[in-house]
C-alpha cells in the first residue's frame, strides 16, 4: 500500500534521484545560492537569506547524524528551508529508491521526489532536483516575497539580495535556450535580420521589432517577423520570467517596440504602445499578436499625412498609388483624400468611417471604392468640381449618388458617356429642338448619332413622319450616313 500523490519509481526517475541525492550529501555546499549582496539592514540585523544559508551549513555539518537529521526533519520550530534539507539529507542515505511522490507546478515545472520528514514538499522537491534551473528555486521562494532576488542558469545560482542586480553570464544563457537564434555583440543582442548599430540607436529596423532594455545596459531585440512565424507552447517572456524569483521581469527589464512608417514617428504613440507591452508582460497578449498590435497604436497617432495600410505618405498623390480602381476612381479619390487631409479619420472596408486618436487620414481598405464611399458625403461635390465639373451639374450628381450610391466605376464612366456627349454638342451652335423645318431635322439627327448612337438616328428617320419635307430631310440625312439600304 502506497502513500496519496506517490508512485512506483521507475529505472531512470531511480537513476536520476540516486545521482541528485549523493551529489547533495557530498557537495551540498556548492549547491546553496552565493549570496553577492554585502548591504547592511537597519539596526545591525542579519538579512534573512544569510540566516538560512548558516542554517543550511549547519545541517550540512551534521549530514552523516543521522538522527541528528530524523530530529531536524520534524521540528517544529527552526527554517523551513533547513527541515526540508533535513529530509533530503535523509533520503540520500536510503539505498532504496522505489516510492517517490510526484511534485508539479503551473510554471516552474514538475519532478519526483524523495519525500522524509515534515517540510514542505515544494521545498523538498527543488532541493533533491538542483539539476532543473527552476525548480531549484523554489526553496528560497519565502525570500523572493520578503523583496530578494535570485537568479538561476545553468552557469550559477545567486542570490542578488534586495536589488536585482543582473548576473554576469544570466543573459546569455536564458537567451541561448529560448527559442530564437540570437547573434550577440557586446551587450547587444539580435534575431537575423536586425542591424546591431540600428538596435543601439533605438533605430528603426528590417519589418520593426520588440526590444528589452535591461538595467545593466544590455538590450535584446527580437524582430517582429520572428514573432510572428516561431511559435512555442509557452511564450518567451514567461520562460526568461522563470529564470529568476520573484519571476518579474519588470525589476530588471523595461520593454519597447520599434517601429513606424518610412517618413513618419512614433510620437505621440507612447501610451498605446506602453498598454500594448504591459499587456505582453502580463501574458494576456499572444507574442504572434504584437506587431499587428504595435502597428495599429502607431498608425492611430500619426497627426499628418496619409496612411494606407501599415505605409505612411506624406501626400495623397503617392498614396493612391497603392488603392485598386480606375484612373477616374483614382482621380476623384484623390481629390477627396486631398479635401479630407488631416480630418483624423480611418476609412475601413465598405467605407466606414470612424474617428481617430491622430489627425492622419487613414484608410485601412483596398480599392478606390471604399474610399469614395467613405469620403464622398462631406467630400464628394468638392471632389467633382475638382475634376472640372460644372457645379450646378456637380451638385446633381453628388446629391443623386447620396440618395441612392452606385458602384463609383460605374458611377464614373456613366459622367465620362455624359461628359463626352456634353462636349460633343458644345460643338453645335444650336440644341436639338431650336432650328424649325428639314435642316432643323438634319441637324437634330446628326447630334443624335453623335451622342446617343447611330442606331437611335437611324430608327427616328425611319419612322413615319408628318409631312413631306420631314420625309425628305430624313432620306437625305439616311443617304449622306450611308444607312440607305435595305
């Protein structure tokens, strides 16, 4: 019969604990976390890290008494770091290793462990596991909430007392067993692609990126493009979080993004940008989701200009450029974007508009379209008067499409027909319906096929008419067309 939370140990969990347990009863000492702070407390007082690595040694001097160690594992009183080394120094002379219990945590991991005496097995597992960087940490968790940092690689353990000073040789570590592939010069360093003189600066990079500044000078700088395409099961600032206690990576890091349109600045973007990355640090972001979301907060706060998608122009004639449609969809759309220059306004697809935090004009669609649709209320007759329409006629047009919109490419090529026609008979010195008997007539057929089609001339003088000399005006105007036969 075995103990809740236990199990039968297999070879390997065997193996390991075997190897971990008499690694702690001969070098226990060099498994304690150096304590690098020399600072003093209030008063002469001994900080509480200090006190229980003395205790630790102390035991450790007592770790072949056996009963010595069966006492200390069960008090009542004394460390509790102390009794679960107690425990663990017990264990490691057992010679049987058959029934360990299983220790998991949300975030710093899981193993087996060798459960003696009365402390707390949280403790007692980090102690018998001083392999795992994390794990291991787990003792000294009471002390990261009294305000003492520690530090866990593969390269040290240290305690860097109430300050978070950064070890040397931390950095590289965590950062060599994340999941990105960084290339390092200096205290500098970056994912492919980014420019190491370019990241010093704060400059803007490649497609942009997410930078870590430490408070020891050095930066990380990770490209947004890397974000987006090396996924993990858990995020890179919840792994690196872990390799120190309290895992705040906020003591030791402040963290930006970098980037803007070409031509443009960050200005203005700064509080988005910090809600973007507290939200990151909080792991409530996804890490794929934060270059979309550092785009959007930069974009928003553009005062000028013109913004097509993640680009930024500083006039309308170039970015237009970059919006489906016709030459006159573009032509009318620019006249509106120019109208509507500094309006502080995002036109999505559809042509939906709704504020924004910058004066920029923004569109977030693709096609000339949604831009008339969106603009064209507040900015569609100035736009056609723009084009060189007459404005009592600009005025019909813009009030009809208001009432009942059209696709504007077809919007537009029915004003080109009308426009074409328009000009055509500015050519006559006389509308049709002014000159009375046949040349009356003949005129008026000639200006019907001219705007409105040969075959619309054609049927009227085919069809009946009135009197003689209508009839003759027709044949003869039917005769000069070349439309007298059949």
């Amino acid at each position: 019969m075995r103990m809740r939370g236990t199990k039968q140990a297999n070879i390997d969990t065997q193996k390991r604990l075997r190897k971990n347990l008499d690694k702690l009863l001969e070098e226990g000492e060099t498994l304690l976390p150096a304590m690098t702070w020399n600072g003093k407390l209030k008063w002469g007082k001994t900080d509480p890290v200090t006190k229980t690595l003395r205790e630790l040694r102390k035991i450790l001097s007592k770790r072949n008494d056996r009963k010595w160690l069966a006492k200390r594992m069960m008090a009542k009183r004394g460390d509790d770091v102390g009794k679960a080394l107690a425990g663990s120094l017990m264990a490691a002379h057992d010679e049987d290793i058959s029934l360990v219990g299983n220790y998991s945590h949300q975030s710093f991991g899981k193993a087996s462990y060798v459960r003696r005496g009365d402390g707390k097995v949280a403790y007692q597992a980090g102690i018998q596991n001083h392999h795992m960087t994390t794990l291991r940490m787990l003792p000294w968790e009471d002390h990261a909430k009294r305000g003492y940092f520690f530090f866990s690689w593969r390269g040290g353990f240290i305690c860097t007392g109430p300050e978070p000073n950064i070890p040397s040789g931390w950095l590289d570590d965590v950062l060599s067993r994340s999941r990105f592939n960084f290339a390092n010069q200096g205290n500098i360093w970056v994912t492919e692609g980014l420019d190491f003189e370019a990241v010093a600066e704060d400059d803007m990079d490649h497609e942009g990126y997410l930078l870590l500044n430490f408070i020891d000078g050095s930066k990380v700088a990770i490209g947004f493009d890397k974000l987006e395409s090396e996924k993990s099961k858990s995020s890179f600032i919840h792994d690196l979080a872990l390799s120190m206690l309290p895992p705040n990576l906020s003591t030791v890091m402040t963290p930006d993004a970098v980037w803007c349109p070409n031509g443009a600045t960050r200005e203005g973007s700064e509080e988005s940008l910090e809600r973007v990355l507290d939200a990151w640090m909080g792991l409530t972001l996804n890490e794929g989701s934060i270059s979309k979301r550092v785009k959007m907060a930069v974009l928003h706060h553009l005062d000028d200009g013109f913004i097509v998608g993640e680009k930024w122009f500083d006039n309308a004639e170039v970015a237009i450029e970059e919006l489906n449609g016709s030459a006159p969809e573009k032509e009318l759309a620019l006249k509106l974007m120019q109208e509507a220059a500094g309006s502080g306004i995002r036109i999505s697809k559809g042509g939906e508009v709704i504020e924004r935090s910058g004066n920029a004009l923004e569109i977030a669609a693709t096609s000339c379209n949604d831009v008339l649709s969106g603009l064209w209320e507040d900015h569609g007759l100035a736009g056609l008067i723009g084009i060189g329409i007459d404005e009592d006629e600009a005025y019909d047009l813009w009030s009809n499409q208001c009432k009942k919109k059209r696709a504007f490419g077809k919007f537009l090529k029915d004003i080109q027909s009308q426009r074409s026609r328009a000009n055509i008979t500015k050519k006559f010195p006389y509308r049709k319906g002014k000159i009375t008997g046949p040349v009356g007539l003949i005129h008026d057929l000639t200006l019907t096929g001219l705007t409105e089609g040969m075959g619309k001339a054609e049927k009227t003088a085919l069809a009946k008419k009135s009197n003689i000399d209508d009839e003759a005006a027709s044949w003869a105007w039917l005769m000069a067309s070349g439309k007298s036969r059949g």
